[in-house]
C-alpha cells in the first residue's frame, strides 16, 4: 500500500488528492547506452528527489 511506503509524508499528499487517487508516471529507458538519460536512470536510487506535479502547483 501506498501508504506504508509515504510514512508520515502522506498527510502532505492526502490535500493534493483528497480523493485517493494519484496517477504516476516514471521515466521509460533508452536504447542508447550513455547518453544523459540513460545515466540518470542507472545512477538514479532511493533518496533521490522527485517531483510531484498537480492542478494546484507541484511539490516540493
């Protein structure tokens, strides 16, 4: 559950989708072996920064 995985990050989430429901996205690889995608991707990890985007702003 999405839940578990936000931890006490999910009350700054529950305001943006009051409903429950977030629709996610991430980033789709590359054929290409080192161009800056496909760096990103393979150094990307836990802990990393991501940006969360709705009709009201983005966050953080």
């Amino acid at each position: 559950m999405i839940r578990q995985a936000l931890g006490p990050d999910t009350a700054t989430f529950r305001p943006l989708f009051p409903d429950g429901t977030a629709f996610l996205w991430g980033a789709t690889p590359t054929l290409e072996k080192n161009n800056a995608k496909a760096i990103a991707l393979r150094t990307r990890g836990p802990g990393d920064p991501a940006l969360f985007r709705t009709r009201r702003g983005s966050w953080p």
